[in-house]
C-alpha cells in the first residue's frame, strides 16, 4: 500500500526542447500542454521561452522542463544552447509544408549528430485539423521516423489532439534514472527518536 | 464496524496524519511533500470506524477456574451495535513467578486456559472450534516459541520478535462449521508472566495484515540476559492501511519511595528496544512503537500511592478518588516528563484495583485482617500491610483517529488485582491509490502553476539594436531597455551560447552584463562595438563559421559594398526565459580588414603596400620622440580614436599624411600599424612552407638574415616579401634605438609585439623560435637570443605580462580555441 504511495512521489526532471521551422506550431503544442490553452495569434518567440510541467507515469513523475525554442533561421547557430543537455527533443513540422517538414528532418540530422544515443526524440507533425491543406502525408512521416528511430504522431494544438499523448509518449520512453535511495528500502520512517525517549 | 466517508478534515495538528507522514517520506522534492501533508487525508483514504477493547489483568498466577466471566470485563453491557472489532487482552502474571516458571519461559498450559475464557466469552456457542482455539491461524506460531526457547531457557533477549500470517486456508474451513465464530485469534505473545493475545472479529481478516509480535524483558539481569519475569510483549498489525501497535508490559515492582524510578526505567528500556522484525526471509523495514498511526499500552505498571494507608484507605471508603488522583505516582512521573511522554490517560474514575484478597471485593491488609475469613496463605500475604493502588492502567499514543469511549474496572474477585479496560474508537484507513494518484497529479499541476506564476517575466520592447554605419576603430553605440513586466523581482544575465565561452563577441561589450530588477523596474543596457584589427575581436569576427573558428575562409570581404555585421545576445532570466537580442550594423570596409594582395602599392620602396610604408615611414621617422613604443602599454600615451582617425584618413587614400595635423602621435600610428597587419585576413607570415621552416630551427644555432631573406624569397609574393623587408628596417632600427637608449633588455619584447602581428594569429603566444626568426629577419643584435632561450628553459606560466599591454585588443584573454569560441555567435545570413 505505502509503496504505491511512494513510488509514485519519486520525481525525475527531464530537459525538453521542442525544435523546427517557425510557425510549425511549438509554442502553441506547448502552451496546449501546459496550460490547455490555445490562441489563434500566438506571437512568435524570440529567444526561448522555458515553462515546466509534471507528468506521472505508472510508477513515475516526470517533470519536463521545456525550452521552446525560435524557429527562426537566423537563431540556428544558438539552437544547441537547448538541445544540449536534453532528455528529449520534440521536432514539430507543419503539415501543410513540405519545407517545414524538410527542415524538420535536416534538425533530425543535427540532433543524430550530436551521438546522444539515449536522446528520446519524437516527430509531430503539427496541424493535424487542416486535412483539406494537408501536404506532408502521413505515411511518408510515419515511414521517415521508422527509419531514424523516432516516434511520431500527428498533432492539432488547435483541436486538442495528440497533445497530452505526445508528452506522455515521451515520459513512458525516458530511460529510468537510477533509483534515487538503495533498493530494497522502499520506505524509510522518520528519524528514530534517540534512545530512551518516547513515541511519537 | 462502521464504513464512513468522512466530510469532515483531519483534526488540525501541529504535525500531519502519522500514515501521511509515513507516505510522504520518499517524496521529492521537499515543496511536494510539503504539499502533500498539508492536503487532509481524507482526500485520499477512506475511513473505517472501529471500536478497539482492551483489557489488562494481572491474574496473580491463578489458573482460571472455569466460572470467570470475562465478557463483562471484555464485552460490556452494550447489545450487538457496541461489539469490539478488536480485542487486545493483556495478562501478567499468568503463570506464577516462580523459579522454574521463570526459567521456562512459558507455559501453553496456562495461555491456552485462558485463551479457551476469552474464546468463550467472545464467541459464545461458537468457541472451542479448531479456528479459534488453535492459534494455528498464524504460521510461524510455534517457531517464534522455538526461537524464545532457543535464547537461553525463558531468559528471552530484548526485541525477540516472529512474523505471523494467516492460513487462508484456514479461514475458508470455518464454512463448514456450524456456527461461525465471530473472533478469531490473530497474535499472541508470551514472556513468562506477560501475554498479550489480539482477537479480531472474523469479518475484519481480509483487512488485517503484517502481523507482528515482539517482545522485550527488564527483569533480574543473570548475566547471560535478562530474565522474563518483568518486561513487555507487544503486537504490531495494520488495519487496512493503518499500523496499531499494542504494548502489554508488567513493570518493577517496589513499594520504597524511589521504586517508580526503575518502572520509569523499564518504561524507556521499553521503548527503545521495542523492534517489530520483518518476516523471515522477506524484505521489509523493522519498526517501532514510533511507526504506529496509534498504540496502546496496558499492563500493571506498578505505580504506587504517595499517600499514607490510612489517607488511600479513607478516601476509598467515602469514594473520593480524586483526592488520590495528585499522589498517583504514574501521574506524578507523567507530569514531570519521566515517563510515558506523550502519551494519554483518561482521568482514573474507578477505585484502585491493588490489592485485593483474592475471592472477594475486600482489600488486602484491611482492619478484618485477622478474621477467620482469612485463611493461613493470605494471612502471609495480608502481612505485607499493602496500600491500595491504581497498578493496572491503559495508557495510548497518537493523536490522530483514536478516541477513549471508556475506562473502567470489573469486579471479578479471581485474583488480587482488578481487571481494567479501556474502550476506543480507532479510525483505521485504507488507501485509495486511484485517490492518491488524482491528488498527487493535481497537486504537481498546482505547483507547476505556483512555479510558472513565480517565474520572472521581463520584456525587451525592441530585442534588436541598430549599431548604423560602423568604422575601423571607431565605437559603435546602442542600447536595449529591459523591463521588469511580472510580479517577482528578476535577475538577468548575458549568457555564452556554448558552454565556457564569453557572453558576448569579442567585438561587442555590454554594459551592465547583469543585474536585478524590482517589479516595474527598467534597465538601459548599453551596447558598445567597435572592430579592429586580430580574428578574436576584429573584423574577423564576421566569419561565416564563427562559431566553430576553425575557418580557413577569407575573414572578411572587401569592397566597396558595406557590409551587414551581427550577432544575437542572449540575456537569461534566472529561473525564466532567454530573450535574444539582434545586434547589427552597417560596417564600411576600410583598408584594414583588406587582403595584402589588394592594397595599392607605392613605388618606393618597390611593391611595398601604401599604407604599410606610410606607417612605418612614420613610426621610423619619429622614433626618438616615442620611448618605449612597441613595448610598454600605450595607456596614457595613445590618443582615444587615435587609430580610427588614421583609418579613416588612410581610406582617402591620401599618401603623404601630416599625422600630427591629424592630431594623432607616434604611439596611435604604431598601434595603428600592428592593428593592420593584424587586421589581414592572412597574415603575412601564413605561409605553410615558412612556418615549417621557422619552426624546425634550432634556437641555439641563430640563423643569419641570408636564411630568413631566402625563405621569404622561396616562398612569399612579392608584395609581402616588400612588406616585411620594410618593416624588418623598422625592427632593426627599433632595435638600435634600444640599445642607445639603455632598454635592450626590452628588445625581446618589441620583437614578440611584431612577431604576434605577422605569424598567424593563436591564443598562443608565438612560439620563440618565431621571434627569434623575426629578429634575424631583421638582423637584431643577437643578445636578445639570450632572453628567448631564458624563457624558453622556464616559461612563465600562460604570462599575459609577456605581451605588450596596448595589444590586448587582438588577443583573447581566454585561450577558449579548441573548445570554439562563442565570441562571434554569429548567424548564418
Ligand atoms: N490550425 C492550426 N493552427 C495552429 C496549430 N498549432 C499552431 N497553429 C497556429 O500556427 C501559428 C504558429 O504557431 P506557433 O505556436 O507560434 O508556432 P512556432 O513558431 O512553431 O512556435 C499560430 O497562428 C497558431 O495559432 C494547429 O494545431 N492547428
Ligand atoms: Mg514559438
């Protein structure tokens, strides 16, 4: 009884980075995430906004805390400053656009060469709701993150889909940090009072 | 039993639920768990009311005789509806403290006597069936007796301990007996004279779990342990989730003032030594009294009155117990903290229960004492002129879900003391984890919100700094405002994009790089760029690979076009956003930053660049009136703008420069000097064939200037050949001049300042066979060899001093090279 209580209470923080073309839609996955909010302008981020967010998993809590990065190309050089480090990078394209589904890949390419194998990367193909404009189909996306060894879904910050699943995907594939106290010791009581004095 | 869900809180304690506490002690980070025990526990257990008796009696050794009833004692009057779902009995002296009795430690004869009492009394027509009367519901039930026996005969060590579980099978045999039994017995413990038996109600099994006993002795120390005849044995057990722990302890007897001392003693010997092991073989935490959401304690104790006879015996007599309540020794320890701290005692209301002539209501050492009622064994026992006492009480600990409903005495007249029971209303608790889980989730979705909202939030109205047309030299001014929009004070600061690396580009500086700001505060950071000559800060900062700098492009493109330079600052909230800030300007090329290739040449002396021997010609010319040039820091001798007005006017392409109409002087025209030849985006002497050449010579064998003229001439164009023969005259004079004025010994140094400006540039200092190779170049007097090779025995370790203070502006205070160097976070455009 007591270990379900306290398994659940062990927290695990978990750098994410959300990357891609600029109004792909990262800010707005993100604030639908956060806050379960969406706006129709959401203004562009210039620098990196940075916003955190628990997750519980089974057995585990997650605590993300995530940079959402400017899409801008002229920011490029500064992008490692946020995938340096990560736990997990979400690569957000726009389904509308073939360019932003291209540049989307080459940040895969970039990320790969970084050589951080246990980087959990994810694809999300972003705007889901917008079928009639849709240009990235989504075999083709399926069939890319297969190859790289990422996961993907399709996302509508706007419509609500895919988004707490996005998020829960990635708590569920984080590698399991090293248990915090020594196995075995599942709970600890409080201090014992010195010899002699009384109870509680 | 009664189900409830609670609607009311948790009683406000100055500390949370003892099972919230125990929940919360591997909870992480701190503000969660504080979160947690601050939420009531009714949030995330359910409640379950049930009514817990128990009953401590000393039985003064006496087999029952078979017509005791303990129902009173253990049932009370009440119908169905006040029915115990626990009954916790304490016995002690249940077998006669007698030597041998002692020695053995126990006695089934005796506990199974009065164990078949209380089946009786509990389950009525249902008693005496295999599933009550075999304590065989618990494994393990005869090895934990082995183990006592195993420890020396009785003389049981402090803590003994067994696990106990049920047989379900067990339970599932009872469908076939005729009637069910309403109690069975689920933990029993004996030390010699102690035993503590636990019933529960048959109902309650599924919910009862980790069972444990365990026990502890005080009694007479025989030097291989301690003996059994005093001491406690106790049941630890959880209740749906809630740990109990019941304590049965017989403490020192004495009646000489100072007794209670050692009751005290036995008390805290108790306590601390009180361990409830895990099963055998399996994983788990001992624990203690402590761990308990609740114990009660039971027991005779002993306590004393510290009142003469015939004060307890009048008192008694006209009923006023109250008057006895202040010489209660346990209520006197109590009160001074000596014992039983923290715990509870309802206030005594019945007579005191010690001691009495077995078979009758009538105390021991009453004035009938010689009557012929009395018979010749209690006559003995009347001589020891006993004063009337409250030995027998019913003490409990926890402040959480437990209630007294009732304490009291019965009157059974077996042995010399009274039985006494205490009645409680225990809320046990069972967890909820689907509950937990849905607070624990919103609970972190509360204190990501608290976070978020404490999150400093700044705004930078523009994020972009427009430096305009930017010249060789010359300072560039901007500035960006940063305000303070949120609620939190902010603490800023101009961060590096790579780990290690400056904050800014070399060529750019801010000021204030960090600061704090109040709510509603603003700051004016104020951006300055200038570019000069050296690829750490000067115009070899706008390479298109800055970050990497490992480029072997062009550093800067010339022409007549200006060209667009930038770099993005990133300012870093603590605990908040990165804002990025574009820096931009218009940069007018200049002759500095111009390949040698492209520079006009004059006609004398032959293919030398215009510039170059303008400056030299000057620096040449004017020497005499410049001490120190070449070697000592320009501060305080250069003119502020000096060199951007040269490179202004040199741009004009003017070639016969008044320099003092100019209002520049000597120093501002040398540093002018290095600033362009550091300035070229290859510098004179990168040439692969002369650095290998220069850096295999041996620095104890001087090559003469024909080997350094025949390396230039192998391997240099024309125009640099022309450059450097011109400049090496200005070495060479320079060096003259030095030793006329008395500073040879700085000759090495002046060497260095020019050799740094024509070797590649590095973070490094050019090594000395590159100086050396500069001064024969120029035909130097050898002597300053012997300087070099000084240095080059014991190199002063990473020695700044070793540079010319005023050519800092082309050499990176941070050798940060191999790692890359921020400096130019520059953009690809
Ligand atoms: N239809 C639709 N529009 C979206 C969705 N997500 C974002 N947008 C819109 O796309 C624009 C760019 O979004 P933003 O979050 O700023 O993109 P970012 O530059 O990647 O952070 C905004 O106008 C959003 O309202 C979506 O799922 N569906
Ligand atoms: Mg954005």
């Amino acid at each position: 009884m007591a270990s379900n209580a306290s398994a659940a209470s062990v927290t695990t923080q978990a750098k994410l980075v959300l990357l891609g073309d600029m109004g792909a839609g990262k800010s707005s996955l993100v604030l639908r995430f956060v806050k379960g909010q969406f706006h129709e302008y959401q203004e562009s981020t210039i620098g990196a906004a940075f916003l955190t967010q628990t997750v519980c998993v089974d057995d585990r809590t997650i605590k993300f805390e995530i940079w959402d990065t400017a899409g801008q190309e002229r920011y490029h050089s500064l992008a490692p400053m946020y995938y340096r480090g990560a736990a997990a990078a979400i690569i957000v394209y726009d389904i509308q656009s073939q360019s932003s589904f291209a540049r989307a890949k080459s940040w895969v390419r970039e990320l790969q060469k970084q050589g951080n194998a246990s980087l959990v990367m994810a694809l999300a193909g972003n705007k889901c709701d917008m079928e009639e404009k849709r240009e990235v189909q989504a075999e083709e996306a399926e069939a890319y993150a297969a190859e790289n060894g990422l996961f993907f879904m399709e996302t509508s910050a706007k419509a609500a889909v895919n988004v707490t699943e996005l998020f829960h995907e990635i708590a569920v594939k984080l590698p399991r940090a090293p248990a915090p106290t020594a196995p075995g010791v599942v709970l600890t009581n409080q201090n014992r009072a010195p010899k002699n004095s009384q109870c509680c | 039993m009664v189900k409830t869900r609670s609607m009311r809180s948790t009683p406000e304690g100055t500390r949370a639920h003892p099972l919230a506490r125990e929940w919360s002690s591997t909870m992480h980070p701190s503000v969660v768990r504080e979160a947690f025990l601050a939420e009531s526990i009714d949030a995330y257990t359910t409640r379950v009311r049930t009514r817990v008796t128990t009953g401590t009696w000393n039985t003064n050794g006496k087999a029952p005789r078979g017509d005791e009833d303990v129902r009173g004692w253990l049932m009370g009057a009440r119908g169905e509806e006040g029915t115990p779902d626990v009954v916790v009995v304490g016995f002690q002296e249940i077998v006669p403290l007698h030597v041998d009795k002692v020695l053995a430690g126990k006695d089934a004869a005796a506990t199974e006597a009065w164990e078949e009492v209380l089946d009786r009394a509990l389950n009525g027509d249902a008693a005496r069936q295999g599933a009550t009367k075999r304590r065989g519901t618990m494994v393990d039930y005869d090895a934990s007796y082995g183990n006592d026996a195993g420890r020396g005969g009785g003389a049981s060590t402090s803590g003994t301990t067994s696990w106990v579980s049920f047989d379900d099978a067990d339970v599932s045999r009872r469908a076939k007996s005729k009637a069910e039994p309403t109690y069975r017995p689920v933990a029993q413990k004996q030390l010699v004279g102690v035993y503590i038996t636990v019933w529960v109600k048959t109902s309650l099994l599924p919910h009862l779990k980790d069972v444990r006993v365990a026990s502890v002795a005080t009694g007479f120390n025989i030097g291989v342990g301690v003996l059994g005849n005093k001491g406690a044995c106790a049941v630890w057990m959880k209740l749906y989730s809630t740990p109990l722990v019941f304590v049965c302890s017989h403490l020192s007897a004495g009646t000489k003032p100072g007794d209670e001392h050692r009751r005290n003693e036995d008390f805290a010997t108790i306590v601390d030594q009180l361990r409830f092991h895990p099963p055998d073989g399996l994983d788990g935490v001992e624990h203690t009294i402590e761990d308990a959401a609740s114990a009660i304690w039971m027991g005779d104790l002993n306590y004393r009155l510290n009142a003469t006879d015939k004060f307890v015996r009048d008192c008694i007599t006209k009923g006023t117990f109250s008057q006895l309540l202040a010489c209660d020794q346990l209520n006197i320890e109590r009160a001074g903290g000596r014992v039983f701290q923290g715990w509870h005692e309802s206030e005594l209301t019945f007579a005191p229960t010690y001691k009495y002539r077995p078979g009758t209501n009538i105390y021991s050492g009453a004035e009938d004492a010689d009557a012929d009622v009395v018979d010749a064994g209690q006559k003995k026992e009347e001589e020891k002129k006993r004063t009337p006492a409250w030995c027998d009480r019913v003490l409990w600990n926890g402040d959480f879900d437990i209630n007294l409903l009732e304490y009291g005495r019965s009157e059974l007249t077996h042995s010399d003391h009274k039985p006494v029971h205490a009645v409680f209303s225990i809320v046990v608790r069972e967890l909820d984890p689907q509950k937990l889980n849905a607070l624990m989730f919103d609970l972190r979705r509360r204190l990501d919100h608290v976070e978020m909202a404490a999150q400093p939030k700044c705004a930078i109205v523009n994020p972009s700094v427009d430096l305009g047309e930017m010249f060789y030299s010359r300072d560039a001014l901007g500035e960006f405002t940063m305000s303070n929009v949120g609620d939190v004070p902010a603490k800023f600061s101009l961060v590096s994009p790579i780990p290690g690396g400056p904050a800014t580009p070399g060529w750019i500086t801010v000021n204030p790089m960090a600061g704090s700001l109040l709510p509603g505060e603003e700051i004016v950071l104020k951006v300055r760029a200038c570019v000069q000559g050296g690829r750490e800060s000067g115009p070899s900062a706008f390479s298109h690979d800055s970050l990497s700098r490992r480029s072997e492009e062009p550093l800067i493109e010339i022409g007549a076009k200006p060209k667009l330079v930038e770099a993005v600052l990133v300012v870093r909230l603590e605990g908040g956003r990165d804002f990025f800030v574009m820096v931009k300007g218009q940069y007018i090329p200049c002759v500095f930053g111009t390949p040698l290739e492209d520079l006009p040449t004059t006609m004398f002396p032959p293919n030398c660049p215009q510039v170059i021997s303008t400056l030299v010609d000057y620096v040449f010319e004017n020497i005499s009136t410049a001490p120190g040039i070449f070697f000592e820091p320009l501060d305080g001798l250069r003119t502020p703008g000096g060199v951007a007005k040269i490179a202004e006017t040199l741009q004009h392409g003017e070639t016969d420069i008044d320099f003092g109409a100019l209002g520049v002087n000597v120093y501002d025209v040398g540093e002018a000097l290095v600033s362009l030849l550091s300035a070229l985006p290859r510098r004179i002497l990168d040439e692969p064939g002369v650095l290998d050449a220069v850096d295999a010579m041996k620095l104890d064998d001087p090559q003469p200037k024909e080997f350094a003229h025949g390396l230039l001439g192998r391997h240099l164009s024309t125009k640099a050949k022309a450059a450097l023969v011109h400049i090496a005259a200005l070495i060479k004079r320079l060096d003259e001049e030095c030793a006329k004025t008395g500073a040879r010994v700085h000759v090495t140094e002046m060497i260095l300042t020019f050799a740094t400006c024509l070797f590649p540039e590095s973070t490094e200092q050019p090594n000395p066979r590159r100086v050396a190779f500069i001064g024969a170049l120029a035909g130097c007097h050898p002597s300053f060899l012997r300087t070099l090779r000084a240095r080059e025995v014991a190199p002063p370790p990473s020695e700044p001093s070793f540079l010319p203070g005023w050519f800092n502006f082309s050499v990176s205070p941070e050798p940060q090279e191999s790692t890359g160097n921020a400096s130019g976070n520059l953009i690809d455009f």
